[in-house]
C-alpha cells in the first residue's frame, strides 16, 4: 500500500511531472535537411568497434536543452564548463562504480514540447557542436525527444539521422505524449516503445552503422507505458534502458525505483538525480541521493543523469 500511495501522490502532486520546458525559451527551427556527414564520421565508423557502451561501463550524464538555464544542468553554462564540472562528478562515481569505467555523456532535449504539445526542435548547428565536442572528449551525446502530439513514427524518422554520428543515441520521454503536457501525465504503448526500438535497428543495420546504442525510456509512474509486459528488450542493436525518472524525497524515489525494477521484461535500469536550484521552489531531489547510495539499487543503475 505503501508503494501504491507513493505512485498515487507522485501522479497528482503539484509538480510531479518534470519541469515543464521554460516558456520564455525561443521554439527553435523545426528539423532542417541537415548537410552530409563530415568525413571525419564515415573514416571513424568504419574504425568504431561493434559493441554496446554499457560494456563492463557506465555512464553519467548532464542534461538539459543548451537554450535553456531552466531545463537542466547542460544549460546552466559553456560546453567547455558543462564538461569541467561533469568530469568532476565522473569521479565521484568511479569511487563507486565497483571497477567499470564511467563514461561521461551530454543528454541534449533535442526536442522541447511545448504547453500546446507542439514540439521545437534544436538547430542542427547546436546538436553537430555538442556531437563534435563530445567525439573529441570521448563523450558520448544522447538526443531526447519529447514527443507531444507527434507519433512515435514521427519523432523518430527525426532522430535517426543523427546515429551516423557513432557517439550518437537516442531517449524518448512519454512524460509529454499528451495534448495537454503539464497538465496531464502522458503515454505510450508497448507497441510504441518496440516500434521505436524496431526503427532504430533497422536503421543501423540499412545504414551499415557500427555498434549497438542506447534508446533510453523514462519512466516514472505506471500510466506512462501501457501495455508494459509487452515491452521487448531483445533487439540486437539496441541497449533499452528503462530510466527511472521524477523527482522527491529518497524514500519516494526509492518507493518508484523498486516499481520500475519489478518490470523484468525492461532488464538494463537507469536513474534520475534532480540538482537543488536557488530559483526553484519544487522539481528537486532533497536531499540527493548520493552515488554510494544509487549504487546501492537493485538492479544496479548502468545510467545516470542530472538535471
């Protein structure tokens, strides 16, 4: 009961949902035919070795949408800053990973959904600036779209181009798969989230691109994914991480964790952490939990990102 009451006040409380994007943020270009790969990408693909970044490593990751300093950490400064304090913080989990490497990440919005459940995607000039940074810092980029009103179809024919960038992998959110985002918790199918992994495998596989990626789920109430026992994790080349999301005290995220770790089916787990801001009066984690203690999760998280 405990839990159940948990889940049922996390669903209804005032700002349970994840900050909602800033309105005062600028709707960015909508997808533009972006320009052919540099050579840089084809030589490095045909260098990059086929296996899964989760391979006896995890990884941490700053996110946030790099327009915006009311969306996460990511754009709270420079790239260059954004990398300085993320290397920090790679070390505090280092000292607990139990000896697998922790390989840093930028987590990007690449598309914001907007109170009207329009979405504004980022410019391909912003995305090609982290994804190049990234390669040349041994950092991977991870594009998030948070669909609204758009189909699965949709918002994935959108990111798919961008895994011919081999540091390139993608999350969904079903958080804003609504009309009404912010004012009501939205959702996914089963049949959604395996559509979404089944075009992301064929399209490595047609496009002869190297590696398995990541497809990352966020989840935190039970109403975002319909259908859940019916989500496959078994697609060759996708990892599917099953991202426990929401923010709260330690004792409701633990509460949710253990929810989402029941879905047996969605195996791979990662966890959300919510930095306490000055300007916010809800949408933090307090107190943080700390690496030690995130660690401490069964199944052991392999993905972990702050906002």
């Amino acid at each position: 009961m405990r839990l159940l009451a948990c889940l049922f006040l996390l669903s209804l409380a005032p700002g349970a949902f994840a900050q909602i994007s800033d309105p005062q943020t600028p709707v960015l270009a909508d997808e533009a035919h972006r320009k052919p790969v540099p050579t840089w990408v084809d030589q490095w693909n045909k260098m990059f070795r086929p296996a899964s970044v989760l391979e006896n490593q995890m990884v941490v990751a700053f996110y946030g949408q790099p327009s915006s300093n009311r969306m996460g950490i990511l754009g709270e400064q420079t790239i260059e800053e954004s990398k300085r304090l993320l290397d920090q913080t790679v070390k505090t989990w280092e000292a607990v990973s139990g000896g697998k490497s922790v390989l840093p990440a930028f987590h990007l919005i690449y598309a914001t959904c907007y109170p009207d459940a329009t979405v504004g995607v980022l410019n391909p000039e912003t995305v090609l600036r982290y994804i190049e940074f990234a390669a040349k810092n041994n950092m991977i980029v991870v594009l998030d779209h948070q669909l609204g009103r758009l189909s699965i179809e949709e918002a994935m024919n959108s990111l798919l181009p961008w895994l011919k960038y081999p540091n390139v992998h993608l999350a969904i959110d079903p958080e804003w798969k609504t009309p009404n985002p912010g004012v009501e918790l939205g959702t996914i199918s089963a049949s959604d989230v395996n559509k979404a992994q089944q075009m992301m495998n064929d399209y490595l596989v047609a496009e002869n691109l190297p590696g398995k990626r990541m497809l990352i789920l966020h989840q935190f109430h039970g109403k975002m994914i319909s259908d859940r026992d019916a989500v496959r994790a078994d697609f060759p080349r996708v990892d599917l991480v099953h991202h426990a999301d929401g923010f709260g005290p330690p004792s409701l995220k633990l509460d949710t964790y253990r929810f989402l770790a029941g879905m047996k089916n969605l195996p791979v787990k990662g966890f959300k952490l919510f930095l306490t801001k000055s300007w916010k009066n809800k949408g933090m984690d307090i107190p943080i939990l700390t690496p030690a203690q995130v660690m401490e999760l069964v199944p052991q998280p392999v993905y972990i990102s702050y906002q």
